[in-house]
C-alpha cells in the first residue's frame, strides 16, 4: 500500500507539479518582453526550465504555511536605516513616518557608482525588511545583479515609529510616491526598479498605473499580488481559509495596532477596542482600514484598492508571478485578459508555489525559486531598455501563451 501512494504520488509530482511555469504576454506588440525573453537569456532560460517545488511542500497550503512558520533559514542581512517622512497630500489624512533599509554593499560586489541600478522592495501585509523572503530577493539582487538594494518599509511595520493614528492600506501609494520621487531626484543617472510582494504589490502596481507614463521605474514585479481585494476577501470565507489564514494575518494586524496603541486610540473615527475584537481580516478592515482612510463601506475600499483596475494603464514592463494554489491570492483574479490589451505586462504562473512568497524548492533545505526569476526578469529589463524609456507598441497581434 505504501509502496503504491508512493507510486502515484510520484506520478502526480512530475506529471502536473514539476513543470514549467506557463508565460502570457503579448508576442507580437511587446518588444521589450520580447528581447528579454529572446532565446539566450537568463530569464528564457529560468522561466523555461520546471519549478521543482519542494516534494513534501506539494500544495499552497503546504507552501504557505512553511513560509508563515518560518521552517526555514532567514538569511543575514546587514541594513542602513533612513527614516523618510511623508506627507498627506489628502487633508482628511495624516503626515507620518516610512523608511528606507538600504542593504549595505557586497565587498564582494564592483563599487556602486552613480549608474548603479537600483531595486526598491515593498514587502507583504504587516512585514519588513525582517522578513526572510525580502531578504533572499535583497541577496539575489545585490550579488548577482549588482544592484543597490533597498527596502521601504511601509508606516508602523519593521520598528518604524508611528507618530500620527495613520496606517496603510491597499490603495495608499502616495507615501511610496514620494519616497521613490525623493530617490529619484538623488540618484539621476541611476535606473530604478521595484518588487512587491503580496499587499505590497497590490500597491505598487496601483502606483505604476496612476503614475502612466511618468513612472521613474524602468520596470516593476508583482509577486502574489491579489490584483482583486474583493474576491479575495470573499475566497478567505469559507471555514478553513477563513480559521486558518484570515484569522491568522487579522492577529497579525491587531498586534501591529496594540504596538502603537497611544497614537491610534487618538483617532476618533475609529473605536479601538472594537477593532481588537476582529477575527478575521474583513472585520479588521470593516472596523479599522475603511473608517481610517475615508470608505464608505468595506466593500468599496476593496473596490477602489484592487490594483487590477489600472493594469491597462501599466506603461513599464512589468512581471506578475503568482501560484494558481494560492490559498490567499485567488487565481480567480489574475490578470489573464489584461494581458491581451497591455503590451507591457508579463504574466508568469506556476501549478503550485501558494503564498510563500518564495515558492519553495529543494529538499533537506528548502531555498528560493521565485527571488531567481525576479531578479532575472529586472536584470534582463535594464540591460534591454534603452534609455530606460517604453517602447511604442506594434499593431495588435494575436497574444501568445507558451508553456
């Protein structure tokens, strides 16, 4: 009997989990994602070889909760702290504190010079820089892009200090907009890229969008991004999603809340204490996030925050990975026919990967496969780029789908 679910487990392994990731772009009018997936590239030669995710990690919940455990190695990184304040441009909100880890340079590594690209890295819901998948994209970025790494950590996660009753949430990039503006103005020559993960590339590709064709970065990924808040709300409400993920990041929004319990409690358009009582994180945003930033109703905010409404006006090449297993990041919502319309959006998806953010691979020590394809896609994009400027589209052509 052991011998036969060995067999069959066996089967479905190599048959349907270790395959290669399936890539969706449109061929014939993007010439930028075009060149860099040419063949003899990096990022060809990544995206064309299988995912082998780890055996015993064979499922999203299996992966997601590997990651959300932390049943692994969290590398050592050394950062340099830049406190950066940021301003409400929207007088309904408050004035508060973000900051910039900046990843202190590989001896190992060429000199950075005023050229050096540089990767700006937005982590998940409630994480930082502390985070081990943040820090194994910083590594892959520094050591074998040569890039100058830094993190932004978003206001009241990773120690920064809260000094106004604001969070973030989905729809708040103006404090990612100034923060790369301000990067911008003091690196000129220098290309920029950006990485998201999960919330954190929900926002980002709300801030490409709005930005269009002013956007400073040369190109930008998403990884596990949700694209959709409402349907992904309402794919974490059945029982076991909802006891075990929901109720789960929700604990991980109240402790964030109680940590900075002095400034928050000053906001009258939220009752504190009723916001301690969410269980789950639609009740947090009901009670919390909406009243915060201004919503009507819950609903709305996921509505108005979903990043899935501006990915046609993208105007960089922009990769999105996601797990079509993600437990947490509804396959429901992934941007198929966007990419149809957009010439500047990449769409990579894996069979399995759920939301660890690293997709998991190899055995006795689980390591990272996604922080390689990440790299590679902003490598592949800045050295193809001229002039960091977009290229016009060709005639609409039929979009290709490869395997």
């Amino acid at each position: 009997m052991v011998v036969s679910l060995l067999c069959l487990f066996a089967v479905y392994y190599f048959a349907y989990l270790a395959v290669p990731p399936s890539v969706y772009f449109v061929e014939s009018r993007s010439p930028i994602l075009k060149k860099a997936l040419a063949n003899g590239s990096k990022l060809k030669r990544v995206l064309s070889q299988k995912f082998w995710p780890t055996p015993y990690l064979f499922n999203g919940h299996l992966q997601t909760l590997f990651n959300a455990l932390g049943w692994h190695v969290k590398p050592v990184v050394e950062f340099t702290r830049e406190v950066f304040e940021v301003k409400a441009v929207d007088p309904k909100l408050y004035d508060g504190l973000v900051s910039l880890d900046w990843a202190e340079p590989n001896p190992n590594v060429a000199a950075y010079s005023s050229s050096t690209p540089i990767a700006i890295i937005l982590h998940g819901l409630t994480g930082g820089s502390q985070e081990a998948y943040v820090r194994r994209l910083v590594l892959k970025l520094r050591d074998e892009c040569a890039m100058r790494v830094v993190v932004f950590n978003q206001r009241a996660c990773a120690g920064n200090k809260v000094v106004t009753p604001q969070a973030y949430c989905g729809s708040a990039t103006e404090d990612v907009r100034q923060a790369i503006a301000s990067i911008r103005s003091r690196f000129p020559n220098a290309p920029l890229v950006a990485a998201g993960y999960s919330l954190g590339s929900n926002v980002l590709v709300n801030y490409v969008g709005e930005e269009g064709d002013r956007c400073p970065l040369s190109a930008a990924v998403s990884i596990a991004n949700p694209f959709d808040l409402l349907a992904g709300s309402r794919a974490l409400m059945p029982f076991f999603p909802r006891m075990v993920y929901s109720r789960s990041l929700a604990g991980n929004l109240k402790r964030l809340l109680l940590q900075h319990e002095d400034q928050f409690r000053q906001d009258p358009r939220i009752d504190f204490d009723f916001c301690l009582q969410s269980r789950t994180v639609r009740e947090f945003d009901d009670r919390m996030t909406k009243n915060s930033f201004n919503y009507d109703t819950v609903d709305y905010y996921y509505r108005e925050a979903s990043s899935i409404r501006v990915l046609t006006r993208i105007a960089r090449p922009m990769m999105c990975l996601n797990a079509l297993d993600d437990p947490i990041s509804s396959a429901i919502s992934l941007p198929v026919d966007e990419c149809r319309v957009n010439p500047h959006l990449l769409l990579v998806t894996t069979q399995t990967g759920g939301h660890s953010m690293d997709w998991f691979t190899g055995f006795f020590y689980p390591s990272t496969w996604s922080a390689g394809v990440v790299a590679s896609f902003l490598h592949e994009i800045v050295e193809n780029t001229a002039n960091f400027e977009p290229q016009a589209a060709e005639a609409p052509g039929t979009p290709a789908a490869a395997s």
